[in-house]
C-alpha cells in the first residue's frame, strides 16, 4: 500500500487508542520513515525489472533519479526511522522495526518467493501493536485488531500485484500471486479483504452498528466491481475498504488498547 495510506492508517490507529496528539504525530512520523524507506529501497531493487519492462511511471527507471542518491534516501529514511520508533518506548519500537525489517526482507528477497504474502501479513499486523505497547500499562493490542491488520495487508500484497503479473513472471518474480494467476489472485486478495473487515465488525464486544453493516455492504459491493473490471481496480478497491476501516476504528475509540 502506498505511503500515505499506511500512515494514515497507524495515524487513526495512534487517535483512536487515546495516544494524544503528540503520541499521534511521533507514530506517524515514525510510520512515515518506515514506508518511505521501503518504498525507495523497493525501487531501488527493482530497478534492473523496471528497466527491462519500460516502466515509465517509475523515475529512477528512466534516468530522471540517479541510482545513488535513492540508496541514500533510503538508507537515511531507514536510520531516521529508528529513533522516531524508538521514542515511543523500546517494545512498541522494536514492534515497528520488526515490521519495517519483514518491508525490507520483501524488496530484498521474499517477492520472488511462495513466502511474498508473509511480510505485508507480519508489517501490518504488528502496526497496533506499535500503538498499543505506546500506552500505559503497554498492553498488547486485540487479536481481533492484530488479525485484520494482517489480513489487510496480505489482501493489499495480493490485489497491488494483479496488474503486474506477466511482467513479473518475464523478469523472474515468482511470488505466491504470480504462482497462483490473476483469476486466483483476484479470488484471495478479495477474500482477505473481507475477512479483514469481518474481524473489525465482529471482533469487538457488543452488537454491529449501522456504521458497520453500512462497511459491510460497502466492501462487498467494491470488492465485486473491482474483480469484474480487473486492472488496478482490486487494489484501489482495497485501499477504499482501508479509508472505510480507518473510519471504522475512530468510531470503536479507546477499546482498542
């Protein structure tokens, strides 16, 4: 997912669980780093396939970005990272670094793997606990909060390849999307997603609100349209159902530490 998305979303998670607005923005700071430095270093790695596929929509692929300085933004996004994690307590940062390390683990070698889906599941998943273990007390966050995170983020692995399938296969990535075929793909980052949900509305204690049958109506009806019109439609239907979900746990509030 990119950036921005992750970081609103730990962003809401950080508001929801009571943080405050200074705990709210060191978590999205931190958050911010992380993704930037995974995203350069994605490009980075890349950047042989890039080249050999005519990607024009990526910089460094054309030439307009040495390759040099995004190693070094990525490196220094990296290092910056660090501390901005660890300022919100040594458990809920190593928690963060743990997942920006499975990031890194991807771009470097687990995307050409059967294992492809494992970091996206293990980064995301392990984001309420880097917002939780922040609180007093340093509770470890729901199951039910820590399963869709993951479940989310494997749903996001699974619908962002979908339009880059052939290419990966011509330039050697054999991650478990590719493996599987498009058809499949489609099939179980739509599943994901909505199980993802399912763990938001059915998890927490207490019947389902409007707002939550509303979500789930909602997230089937994206979900279905995105796989009849295929392309990057699966992957922008992942990322409404996310703003959707982020929606959701501002209205859940302070249950989630």
């Amino acid at each position: 997912m990119p950036a921005a998305g992750v970081t609103l979303f730990a962003g809401a998670l950080a508001a929801a669980a009571g943080r405050g607005p200074a705990g709210t923005a060191l978590t999205a700071a931190a958050v911010a780093a992380g993704q930037l430095s995974v995203g350069w270093s994605n490009d980075r790695a890349d950047l042989r396939r890039d080249r050999a596929t005519g990607r024009r929509d990526k910089p460094l692929a054309t030439g307009a970005l040495p390759a040099a300085a995004v190693t070094r933004a990525a490196v220094g996004a990296l290092l910056l990272c660090v501390p901005l994690s660890l300022a919100a307590g040594p458990l809920a940062g190593t928690a963060h670094l743990v997942g920006v390390g499975a990031a890194w683990a991807y771009n470097l070698r687990l995307k050409a793997t059967a294992a492809s889906w494992a970091p996206y599941a293990l980064a995301f998943g392990l984001l309420p606990a880097f917002v939780t273990l922040a609180l007093p007390g340093r509770p470890w966050p729901p199951l039910w909060l820590t399963g869709a995170a993951a479940l989310l983020g494997a749903g996001a692995h699974f619908a962002n390849v979908l339009p880059d399938i052939a290419d990966d296969l011509a330039t050697g990535v054999r991650g478990l999307p590719q493996r599987l075929g498009a058809r499949r793909s489609a099939a179980v980052a739509a599943g994901l997603v909505l199980a993802s949900t399912a763990c938001l509305l059915f998890g927490p204690p207490g019947p389902v609100g409007p707002y939550g049958r509303w979500l789930l109506a909602l997230t089937c009806a994206l979900l279905y349209g995105a796989a009849r019109a295929g392309g990057r439609m699966p992957f922008l239907a992942t990322m409404g159902v996310a703003g959707a979900d982020v929606l959701l746990l501002l209205v859940l509030g302070t249950g989630l530490g």
